[in-house]
C-alpha cells in the first residue's frame, strides 16, 4: 500500500488522502489513462503558450506541435510531463502500515463517456493493467512450488481444473442436518478478524446462494459482492429465490445465457457477462477493480508494489493490499485454486471465504483455508485480479 505521493513542483510528500495528495494522484492516473506522459496543471501555462523560465524551475516543460501525439496532449504549449521510464508507483511511498484508515482507492476513474458500456470499462481496466505493469521478467510469475498456482492453462485460456481445488473447496460439501447454521457459522467468525460492518451484514440478512455442482462460480462471487455492498443489478429481485441451485442454473444459463469457460481472471469472466447481463455496465462503475498479475505474462503491478520487487516480497504486498481493503470495511471477490469467491477475513495463518454452495453445507457456507496445503502468501501470490466494493 502507499499513503503519500511526490509532489513534482515541490519535490516533498504529501499524504495522498489530502486535498493536494488526491489531486496529484487524479493527474498522475490521468496520464495513464490518455497513453501520453503530460498535462495542463495550475503551475504551467498550459496549451500555446511558451514557458517561461520560472515555469521550467518547477518541473514544467515546452511541448512542441511535431510531440503533440507523443507527448499525450492536443496542442504546443507548456505542460507537465514526466518522462516514460516514470510510473504513478515512482511518485508515491510506500506504506508498512496495514489495517489503517489511510485506504486508497487504486481502481482507475471511468469516464463519462463510457459509463454505459460494459465493454469499454472492461477495455479501460484491461489497458490500465497493461500500462502499470512492473515489465521487469525477473520478477514475474509465480511463487516457485505454490500449489494454489494453475498449472497449465488450454490454448483458448480457459483454466484447467486445479488438482488441490477439490480438497480446498469441496471437503465441507456435505449437507448437514443442524437447525442451527448461524451457531455454526459464529464459531467459525470468532477465529477470524472481520469488519464489523461485515459481520453484522453476514448474521442479519445475507441470502446463502447455491449454485450446485454446476459452474458459474464467478457469477456467484459476484452476487455475494453486489449484495454485501448493496448494488442494485438486474438479477437483484431474484436473489432470494437462489438459494435454490436450480434457480440459479436457470438465472445462470437461460437468462443471461452463460457458460462455465473455467475462468482465472476477471477480465475474462466479466467480459462474458457484459453480453448477457442487461445493464451490466452500471454494475461495473458500482464496483472496484485492481489487477495484481497481468493475463499474458504475469507482469506484476507497479501500483501495489514499487518496480523490482521480489516474487516473495510482492506475494506479501498482495496479501498485505487485500487485508487493507478487509480491515477499512471493503469485500474483496477473487479467482483462486480454480473458484471464484469472496474473501471475508483473516487470521496470522489462515484466510475466510464466502461460499456459494449454500448454507446447508458442515461449515455453514463458509471456507476456511486448507493450511495443511496452502499459505495465505500463496494464495495472495495465485491471485490475477480483484474486484472490491464497501460493505453497505
């Protein structure tokens, strides 16, 4: 996580939750959006017209008419501009602290313009991963051995199925008999760190959806994040009604027309349902995105760790960012060991799932982390993407 950023007129850090800090971070994103590397700030004279002395002492630059394209702006003139080996992680600093109130929120701004489109905000997700990756190859990929780690992907990239995925997400499958879940589930929630709001949310109105032996579980973990953080969608007078596993494969496959493809990512999921859900691009700007590890290469993200940070050091980086987000309130859905699910708490060695196979299941519809197998850092260093939303 990071908590301050460079200002580049005064060369000082400034906490990115102040004022200045968020408008810094706002330009600094909005370079990365255009593809360009400048500017108009309040500190430089902006289009046509030429820079003086005193605006070139703090950081401003003349853009030329044959650099307007390469350099990201419409016209000459006097900019800000940072040069391309530079990345919004240069610009800010690090945080060790965790748990704390300072939360930034590193989902890019969707603008106007494309806020009715799924298939654009997914595109702009896409190429903002690609341009804050860290594409250094030495510290790509994976942790050597992880087991949470898919292990061969079909050419069409759907995911192969995960040898240790029946032992992590299955062994708590069977039905039980007990009246009493929520005594189940509460001797469970005492073992885990989990927001209060959270807890409240999961013991008073939660609806415990079951998707069956069926696939569709990114669907699923994206019904568990709309409804803790209250979002309306198009599915969301139905959602009681999928408590039903046959509810939810008619929802699933008849209405919206989907397929279970075996996903790894987000992207690759939500893509699928930006054609089949009605109204789905004013689910997507209701909702956070992050990428931790990019499709194609598995190029780590500058914005959660500085550029040359070790497979270790970022698994833990990862891991640090979810609890974070866990600690300040925040849901986070993720793809891991061949199922998509919600992550709702942690311990010092273990993480908490919300499940979608029902609350009938031995451990009232929650996961914990197989530890005999898996660790939290290597189910944080298996991770593509997230979404994230506050609990409400």
């Amino acid at each position: 996580m990071y908590s301050k950023i460079v200002n580049p007129f005064t060369g000082r850090k400034v906490s990115v939750n102040s004022s200045k800090g968020k408008e810094l971070l706002n330009n600094y994103i909005k370079m990365s959006q255009k593809g360009g590397d400048c500017l108009v700030t309040e500190k430089c004279r902006g289009p046509q017209k030429k820079c003086r002395q005193s605006d070139i002492q703090v950081g401003c630059e003349y853009v030329k008419s044959s650099e307007i394209e390469y350099k990201g702006v419409d016209k000459y003139g006097c900019y800000y501009c940072i040069d391309n080996n530079t990345s919004i992680s240069n610009v800010l600093e690090k945080s060790v602290e965790v748990g704390n109130d300072e939360i930034i929120n590193l989902s890019v701004t969707i603008p106007n313009e494309i806020r009715e489109d799924c298939e654009e905000i997914i595109g702009l997700w896409s190429l903002y991963s690609i341009r804050t990756k860290d594409s250094n190859r030495r510290n790509s990929g994976f942790l050597p051995g992880n087991k949470a780690v898919l292990t061969k992907v079909h050419k069409s990239g759907a995911a192969i199925e995960n040898p240790y995925s029946e032992h992590q997400w299955l062994n708590s499958w069977d039905y039980t008999s007990k009246s009493s879940l929520s005594s189940v589930r509460n001797s469970i929630y005492k073992n885990y760190l989990i927001h209060s709001d959270l807890l409240k949310k999961l013991k008073t109105n939660h609806i415990w959806i079951d998707q069956g032996d069926m696939g569709g579980c990114s669907f699923a973990a994206l019904i568990n994040l709309c409804q803790l953080g209250n979002i309306h969608t198009h599915w969301s007078n139905k959602v009681s009604k999928m408590k039903d596993y046959r509810k939810f494969k008619n929802l699933y496959e008849k209405t919206y027309g989907l397929t279970d493809e075996g996903y790894r990512d987000w992207i690759s999921a939500l893509t699928a349902m930006c054609y089949g859900i009605p109204n789905f691009a004013t689910l997507l700007t209701s909702i956070n995105y992050q990428c931790f590890k990019t499709l194609r290469g598995n190029y780590h993200s500058k914005l959660i760790a500085p550029s040359g940070t070790s497979v270790e050091d970022y698994a833990e980086a990862v891991l640090n960012f979810i609890k974070n987000l866990l600690d300040n309130g925040y849901v986070v859905a993720v793809p891991t060991i061949s199922h998509f699910v919600c992550i709702i708490g942690y311990n010092e060695k273990s993480l908490l799932f919300l499940g979608s196979f029902g609350e009938k299941i031995s451990t009232g519809g929650l996961h914990e982390l197989e530890t005999d197998i898996f660790s939290p850092q290597e189910i944080a260093d298996s991770i593509m993407d997230c979404l994230y939303v506050k609990v409400a």
